[in-house]
C-alpha cells in the first residue's frame, strides 16, 4: 500500500474539516459560540456526534483485537457495554437535570455551590490531568499507526507527526470551538461507523462468505462468548465486574466529563438533551456489536490465511492495511483518523472550556466576549495543545506498553474521586466538608485504589477490574464524610 495514497487521502479529510471550521465559524467565533455554541444545537447532531467522541482509535482498535486475545476475552465487551447503557440513563435522568436547571457551561461550577472553592477547583483539577492523558494516550495509539504505515516512509520523526496532527486539529477548533465540533464530530462519526460495516464488508469478501454465512461463523467460532458468570473472585471478565464498572465509569468518565457534558448543554432544553442521550444510547450499543464482530471476523480470516502479529492491536491495522487491497486500506485509515480525532478536538475545547471557566472565572465576568477574552482562550488553547504534545511524547520516550497503560489507568482512577464529590453534594446536603482538605483526600483515594489493584489477588484473593472506580468514588465519600460537620453546628458557630 503506497503511503502517498493514504496521505492524500488524510489531507483531503482534513481539507475538509478546515472547510466546515470556516463556515461555521465565519459569521461568529466568540466564547458563547465557544463553549456551548450558543446553546441552539441540534439533538439529533448531537446525538451522532457523540459517538464519535464516546468511542476512540482506543475502542476502534483494541477492542476488535481483544475479541481472539490470549486472556479469553472474546465477547466479554459487551457486559461492559450495557453497563456503559446503563451508566448513560442514569446521566440523562438525574445528572442532566441537575446541570440544566443551574445553567452552567462548565459542570464543575455545581461542586463550588454544594461543597466549596477548594473542592470546586479540586474537581476542575482532576478533568484537566485526566483528559489531558486521556486524550493524549489515545492521540499517541493512532500517531503510531500514522507513523508507521505512512511517515516513516518520508522520514518525518515522531514528534513532527505528532505536531502536525495537533495543528491541524487546532486550526479547526480553535475560532468555532463547540459549534464546529458538533458538525465535524457528526462528519467524522460517519466515517468511523461506514468503516465498521465497510470493513466487515471487506473481510466477508476475503472470506468467500455472505453477512449471513459470516454471523454465522462468528457464532460458531470461538471468539463469540458474551456473559462469563464463573470465578467471580479472580476472572476480571465477570459480568458482575464488566456491567458495574461500565455503569460508574461511564457516570464518572461521561456523567462527570466536562468534554461529552459540554455538548449536551450546547442544547436550547433538557427535554432535548435526555432525547438527545436516548438516542445516542441505541446506536452506542449496536456499532459495539459490529466492533465485536470485526475481531470476530479478523481472527477468523487471519487463522485461514495463516496470519500473526505482534500483539493484538496490530490484528486490524495489519490485516486491512497489508491483506484486503487499496479501498478497505483507506477506508480503515480514515476511520481510525476520525475516531481519534473526533476524541481529541472535542477534548481541547473541553479542556481550554474548563480551564478558562474554572481558573480564569470567564463565568463571572460581565462580558466574556470582548477581543482579551477571546485572546486568552485563544492561548490557552494553544497552551493545552503544547500540554498534549509534550505528553505524547513522554508515552512516546518510555516506549514501555506496560507502562504507558499503567499511566492511562491511573488517569481513568482519578474519575472515582469525582464520583465521591457528585455522591456527597447530591445525596448528603446535611453536612458541610472541610473544604481546604478535600484536594487531600482526592489524592489519597487513588493512591489506595491503586494498591488495592496491584496487590488485591495477594491480600483478598480478589480481583480488581472496572469495578474498582466503585470502591474509589466511596473511600472518597468516605473521607469526605468523615471530615465533615453538621451545618447547624457550622452556623452555629
């Protein structure tokens, strides 16, 4: 596969995401079009869009390559997905309510009301350093990807692909922000989807076989296994594990993100909103099955032609890119561009969102609107892309797959504590916390949690999976509950 095809390819999609950036934003580009894009969205836009943003070139290809891993995860996902569906309802009833009925643009502002400053900009905190090697993790996985199968052909080192891929990113994001997202995020979820089931397509084709003679090889093989319900204590794949931590991670990861939070408020009403998260709740769900059933399919087709790789996130990359010819090649790489991509743009304008409502009080001030204002978010939009760049490069120089994955998980562990700041505002209003202490004991929770998932099989004979968020957000209610007082006896005093 020539790598001038698929560049050609790439910047020809981004030529077209400039175009979109421009009309978008060529009538308006102030902060209000910024942030929550005058709050006149389009559900339906929205709710397409979001799956863009909700999945990633993580999901696109890791999860097709865990279906046939050595561990026996094969269909396993999916308990984890309708946790994920769970967690999604649980948002759009209560947590969306809660954030339309106070009008906020940055959903950090409700832990400033119900528990303090410290713990408010505490909040803010964790989204910042949790998206920021988050999203730069992701970024990193598909810049690989880019490298190896396209720029190291020209020679072009790491770094300069990675400041490429983030330029282009700022350049159309950074006048429209959430209103150009919302459209490009809806473009590029139309690829990431049309290369899911133009991939299957592709394969079915290499595989001699119809859709219906290939569901049914995927039935038959052994890669289809859904709902593991044995050695609870020590299977990370039981569906006990799977569904609850897809429900509290998607609460914490989702409900209490500033980046997905951020377009649902970019909508005129809640009932658009809750519509909005209903129907984006469906389509999560099936282009999951079809992810699945890629892996399923990739597997397949590699154990007949006699294909292997390295390790199991090469499985799709390799096969479409090497084995399937010139269209499923394209067709795969702009579907990984677009699933990372939509990830990331939505990412930097959540993150220069909170940063500048959060930090820099933008909420607070009369006109948020003037040429300064909107100078300074142009800065620390830049200023967050250089964050990124240097992030990825650092995952880049460790060059240690164990390692880096330790890094994205303990990103994901600092979402329990904003799980236990959101459970003791709603359900505790009785109590007021000692506000100064509060960044403490976020620290302190993810510390233990992380003990517990390295050392738990020892200590308990337990294993820990997604479910640990669970024990992390209550030690965090633990601790929060635990240095509080009444507010009779604060008032008192």
């Amino acid at each position: 596969m020539s790598p001038g095809i698929l560049l050609s390819f790439i910047v020809g999609y981004f030529l077209v995401l400039l175009v979109i950036s421009w009309l978008t934003s060529r009538k308006s580009a102030d902060n209000d079009t910024f942030f929550v894009a005058n709050r006149n969205s389009k559900w339906y836009l929205v709710a397409f869009g979001m799956i863009g943003t909700a999945l990633s070139g993580v999901t696109f290809i890791s999860v097709p390559g865990k279906v046939g891993a050595p561990s026996g995860d094969q269909f396993a996902y999916f308990q984890f997905v309708l946790g994920n569906a769970a967690g999604f309802i649980i948002i759009a009833l209560v947590l969306l309510p809660l954030y339309y009925r106070m009008k906020l643009t940055s959903i950090y502002s409700y832990i400033e009301h119900a528990l303090g400053t410290w713990s408010y900009k505490t909040a803010a905190a964790i989204f910042l350093v949790s998206r920021i090697i988050g999203s730069s993790f992701r970024l990193y996985l598909v810049v690989i990807v880019l490298q190896k199968f396209i720029f190291d052909s020209y020679h072009v080192p790491f770094a300069v692909t990675v400041i490429i891929c983030l330029v282009l990113i700022w350049a159309y994001t950074y006048r429209g922000g959430l209103k150009t997202i919302i459209i490009t995020d809806s473009l590029q979820t139309l690829f990431l989807v049309s290369s899911v089931f133009l991939s299957i397509y592709f394969i079915c084709r290499g595989l001699n076989m119809d859709v219906f003679e290939a569901a049914d090889a995927i039935k038959n093989s052994s890669y289809s296994k859904i709902f593991f319900t044995a050695n609870f204590l020590t299977s990370h794949l039981h569906i006990t594990k799977q569904f609850l931590g897809g429900v509290f991670i998607t609460i914490g990861m989702t409900g209490l993100d500033q980046d997905l939070m951020q377009k649902n408020l970019s909508l005129s009403n809640i009932r658009e909103a809750q519509k909005n998260m209903f129907s984006f709740i469906s389509v999560f769900v099936v282009i999951n099955i079809f992810f699945l059933s890629v892996g399923a399919l990739l597997y397949i087709y590699a154990s007949r032609y006699g294909i292997s790789v390295e390790k199991t996130d090469y499985l799709y990359p390799t096969v479409a890119l090497k084995y399937l010819g010139l269209v499923p090649a394209v067709v795969f790489m702009l579907g990984l561009t677009a699933a990372t991509f939509a990830t990331t743009d939505s990412a930097l304008t959540a993150l220069t969102t909170s940063f500048c409502v959060d930090f820099l009080n933008f909420n607070k001030k009369k006109d948020i609107n003037t040429k300064k204002m909107i100078s300074v978010r142009h800065w620390v939009h830049i200023g967050f892309s250089g964050m990124m760049l240097l992030t990825i490069i650092i995952f880049n120089a460790i060059n240690n797959d164990a390692v880096v994955s330790a890094i994205f998980k303990v990103a994901s562990y600092t979402y329990g504590p904003l799980l236990g700041l959101y459970s003791f505002g709603l359900f505790v209003g009785g109590r007021q916390v000692k506000d100064k202490l509060v960044p403490f004991i976020c620290l302190l929770s993810p510390a233990i949690c992380y003990y517990l998932s390295t050392n738990s099989a020892k200590l308990f004979g337990y294993t820990f999976d997604n479910e640990l968020i669970i024990v992390n957000g209550f030690i965090t209610f633990a601790g929060l509950l635990l240095t509080s007082k009444s507010k009779n006896t604060a008032t008192t005093k």
